[in-house]
C-alpha cells in the first residue's frame, strides 16, 4: 500500500491539466461544508479586502514622510506620522476582529466535516480497517480535514494580496516604465523559482505523509496494548521498533527540510543580487534624470511587495497542492471509492423472530485461503444453538458473517426469510447482540456505557437487565454505583464483570439474537457459574448462539454444531453427538481432563 501511494505521487509532481480538474471538484464536494457558514466566508474576505487599501497607501505615505523630512517640512511629517498611526492602528483593530472570525470561521466548519468522516468511517467495510490499519484513518480525520477548510480563507486571503499587489503595479508604471519593466523580469524569475520547489516539497510532503499514517497506527497499537508490552517485558523490543519508525519520517522530514532551505539559500542569492541590480538600475536613472530622487523612494518602499506578488502565485500552487492532497485522501473515506463501504438492502424489519439460516456460505479473508467450505445450517427463533470446534475452525467467522460485518463469497444468509443482504442495516443489528470475549467497555461511567445501545432508558429497566445479567450487586457495592467511571477498554473491571456488563447492554438493546463468542473462556468458576446463570435466565426468550470453549457449559443447548477447518463435522443435541460422532467425543473427553 505504501509502495502505491509513493507510485501516486510520482504521477502528481506536475500540476497539469488534471490537477485543475481535481482541484475544481474537491472545491464543489468541499462546499457542501462552507456553505452553511456562508456569512463567515464572507467575513473573513471582506475584512481582508479592507486592508488592500491601507497595503497600498502604507509606502506612500512612508515615502512621502522621507521627503517631508529632507525638505525639513516637519509640520507636514508630523501631520502624516500621526496619519500613519491612526491607519495602521485601525489595521491592527481590523486584524485581530479578522482573526477572531477566521478562528470561529474554521472551527464551526472544519467540525462539520470531521463529524461526516466519523460517520463515513463506521460505514467502510471491516476489511478497510483489516487492510489499512487505524492509523490512516485517525491522520485523515485529525490532520486532512483541517487543511481542506483552510484552503478557503488562504486562497482568499491570496487572491486578495494579488490584486492588491497588481494595484501597486499601476502605480510603478505610472511612476516609471523602465522601472516596471525591471520588476516584471524579476517576477517571472520568482514564478519559475517557486514553481520548482513547491513541485518537489509536494512530492516529498506527500511521501511524509504516508510514513507518518503507518506511525499513527503504530503508536495506537503501542498505547493499546501498553499493558500486554509490560506483561511480556518486552518494552525494548517494541521501542526499537517506535525508533526505527520514528527515525524514518524525522529522516524524510530532515531532508524535505534541508532541501528547502537549500532552495532559499539559492534563491535568497539570486534575490540579493536582483536588489542590487534595482539598486545600480535605480542610481542610473537618477543621473541620467530619468527618474526622481523621491520616485526612487517610493520604488525601494513598494519593492518587496512587488516581489510577494509574484511569489503569490507559487503560494497559490502550492496550497491547491497540499488542499488536493488533503481532500483526495478525506474524500476517498467520504465518496467510498478506495475504500469500500458496507452494503445494505432497503428491507427494513423493525423486529425479527430469530430464525436464520447459512446455505452453502463460502467465505475467505484474503482470495488465497478460505475459511469457510460450503457450510448449511438451520437455527430456529428461541433455539440456543452452541458452535464447538478448535481454534481457526471458523466459528467466530459464522458471527461475523451474522452480523454483516463481512459479506459472504458465496452461498446466502437469510433471516427470517429474508437474504441478509436485502436488509437494512438497522434491521440486523438492531435486532443482534455480539458478546465476545473481551467486549469492547469505554471509558465513561457504567451508567453512560449501558446508555450507548438505547438512551431513553429508564432507571428500572437498567436495574432489570443489570440483575438478569448478574451484575446489579457488584455495581451497587461501587462507591459511586451505576456512576463509577470504568477506565479505557474496563480497565477496572474484572473479565467477567465486563463480559455481565456487555450481557445488561445486550438486554437493554432487546435483541431478538445474542451471539455469545467464547463468553466464559479463562474465567473462575464462580464467574462462570454467573454468566451461565445470566444465559439461562435468556432461553426461549431469545435466539442464542454460543462459541463454547468448555463443553461443558453447552450440553444443555438444543443444538450443537461441530466446525472443523471450515466445514460442518457434527449437528445435534449432546447426547446425540456424544452417542454417533468420533469427533465430538474425542473434544468432550480433551474438555473433560481439562477440566479435572
């Protein structure tokens, strides 16, 4: 992936034709964002428009103090010094509203578009984050949003500096036409010398970026998984790792850096040497009276705004680059067309019986090798059906499939009837809970954690699911009870009174369907005898689908299909398995010496 994006950005170091092209469409998907806060826009360009006046007037009156003073009209220099004043204090009150605007301006906006990449980012398909990893997605949202918003106020702020600059222009010609002539060479030097190095800071920019999205990713895997690196000691291991990575993009940044600035050493030069050419050009024809001592001043006071006006336009170029590059990689999670979206259909059932079934399904995370070989089976609504079988069987792919977080290869999913892939989203997992082993806890209090599946509960109906789930006593036995703040991912809960606390979620949410994946693995008996207690007191009320790591809490369930290396090996209740299957004896007996 990265070998393509640097092949990418070879393709764009020029900006052609194409990048026009691009450069107007991300405008129009951009706008979507802008135009709710149209009167900002506005704002923030007529307050840069009441400088350009003030940017033109500044050097003329600076020039026509100089004059004031060696013609000792001093009245008259203290009469434009108090002018000065007042005008560029006026510019600094004007500023700072500018800048206040501009901020509320960015804020509201640059919000507006990070909350639709949130949201679009929810919608990719699991196989997105498979393949990318986190840290792509966490850069574009931070980072990419911000500058497509920018972009906006800069090229105003731009366009504005250019047609105040070319204002300055008319009054060089009208002031001396040699002079001007002088000024347009010069321009076009700094056109060309600008548009050779925003073309390669582009390139390089764009290289750093894609480092620093692998490093993203890195850094929250390391956070995330900061106590397992402890548990393992192997903090030197993976800080070896962080240095390398991190040495790469402070590389990469080192030299995009160093070939900059050498860039402005060659040009500082050449620029130093057009000043003094202005310079022996300006003396020349003030011997030669084709020019005025204090039409020479006003030249020297205007000259550097003259050179900015064309340095403009590589501004501009080089802000259409990085806006392109910041709106290409947001509007490629936005418009879905590198990174694929989920599918839905447009049936919408608002509750489900919790009848399901999987015919001839065949599925594969990656073409090469696949998981699942043609599997069928039938769940009946308020069965509880056990899936069993050793670890990368499968089973938990069956639960994945269930819930649409991938799309099956081939064969078909039906519920109630109807494929899973005419349904819609609300539809599944309005009416679907997945409890895995680890369930995801955040962190906020355990009231604001049962909250997220439905919001308008009430205070009984909480109490309620929590006692079903075996939980509401510990909650209780809190300092601050439903209150208590969990920590990142229930750090401060124990395993099983996460895995209770994702059951009271699952009863809240009333899903017709609870698929239990390895919910009592590597817990205490007590624990699991809790949890046990929690599923049982759900039979024949709901669909129920466990992944058994220990048979032995499955023999009650009304049926128990056996996966092995992605096919179906064994189907029916345990004494019928017990009594006709090889393979399901051979598991019950391993379980059985296990336990003892």
């Amino acid at each position: 992936m990265f070998r393509d994006s640097i092949e990418d950005i070879n393709k764009k170091k020029n900006f052609n034709k194409d990048d026009w092209i691009n450069t107007k469409n991300n405008i129009k998907k951009s706008w979507k964002y802008v135009k709710n806060d149209k009167k900002g826009l506005i704002l923030v360009i007529l307050s840069s428009v009441i400088f350009m006046p003030m940017s033109i007037i500044n050097p003329i009156l600076s020039a026509r103090m100089l004059m004031d003073l060696n013609g000792e009209l001093y009245t008259d220099l203290l009469k434009v010094a108090l002018f000065i004043f007042v005008v560029r204090v006026v510019e600094d009150l004007l500023r700072f509203i500018s800048r206040i605007v501009y901020e509320k301006f960015i804020i509201k906006v640059n919000y507006t578009i990070q909350k639709e990449v949130m949201l679009e980012t929810f919608k990719l398909s699991c196989k997105c984050y498979d393949d990318s990893g986190t840290g792509l997605f966490i850069d574009r949202l931070r980072h990419d949003t911000s500058n497509i918003i920018s972009v906006f106020s800069d090229i105003a702020n731009i366009l504005i500096e250019l047609l105040t600059n070319i204002g300055i222009l008319v009054v060089l010609f009208s002031i001396n036409k040699i002079m001007f002539i002088f000024f347009i060479i010069i321009g076009i030097k700094s056109i060309i010398l600008e548009k050779i190095r925003t073309t390669k800071f582009y390139s390089k920019q764009s290289v750093i970026r894609s480092i620093e999205e692998n490093n993203t990713s890195l850094i929250s895997e390391l956070i995330r998984g900061a106590r397992d690196i402890k548990i393992l000691n192997a903090t030197n291991v993976f800080i070896k790792k962080f240095d390398k990575r991190i040495s790469e993009a402070n590389e990469e940044r080192l030299n995009l850096t160093t070939s900059d600035r050498k860039f402005y050493l060659v040009e500082n030069i050449i620029q130093d040497s057009c000043d003094f050419l202005f310079f022996l050009l300006g003396v020349i024809l003030v011997v030669n009276n084709l020019l005025l001592p204090a039409s020479f001043v006003v030249l020297y006071m205007y000259k550097d705004r003259v050179n900015y006006l064309f340095n403009y336009f590589g501004f501009l170029m080089d802000h259409l680059k990085s806006f392109n590059l910041s709106a290409n990689r947001v509007f490629d999670i936005i418009d879905g067309k590198r990174f694929a979206k989920e599918k839905f259909g447009d049936v919408l059932l608002k509750r489900i019986e919790g009848n399901f079934e999987f015919k001839n399904v065949h599925f594969s995370y990656k073409p090469e090798k696949e998981i699942l070989h043609g599997i069928s089976f039938k769940v009946n609504a308020h069965e509880t059906v056990a899936f069993v079988g050793r670890s990368g069987s499968g089973k938990t792919t069956v639960f994945s499939l269930l819930n649409k977080l991938y799309d099956v290869d081939d064969g078909s999913i039906l519920i109630d009837g109807h494929d899973i892939n005419t349904l819609t989203r609300d539809s599944i997992r309005n009416n679907m809970s997945y409890i895995s082993q680890n369930p995801y806890i955040f962190n906020l209090s355990i009231r604001d954690n049962l909250l997220l599946v439905k919001d308008n509960i009430s205070e009984s109906e909480m109490i309620k699911a929590c006692k079903i789930a075996q939980l509401h006593d510990f909650i209780m036995s809190l300092p601050n009870g439903y209150d208590t703040i969990v920590g990142e991912g229930g750090v401060t809960l124990s395993g099983g009174e996460r895995q209770r606390l994702a059951i009271a979620r699952a009863l809240i949410k009333k899903s017709e369907i609870i698929l239990f994946d390895e919910a009592t693995s590597s817990l205490d008996n007590e624990t699991q005898d809790k949890i046990r207690l929690a599923i049982n007191s759900l039979k024949g009320k709901h669909t129920i689908l466990i992944i058994a790591h220990r048979l032995s809490t499955i023999i009650n369930s009304d049926k128990i299909i056996m996966i092995e290396k992605g096919k179906i090996v064994g189907s029916g209740n345990h004494k019928t398995l017990l009594k006709n299957n090889i393979k399901y004896q051979r598991l019950y007996k391993a379980d059985i010496l296990k336990e003892d």
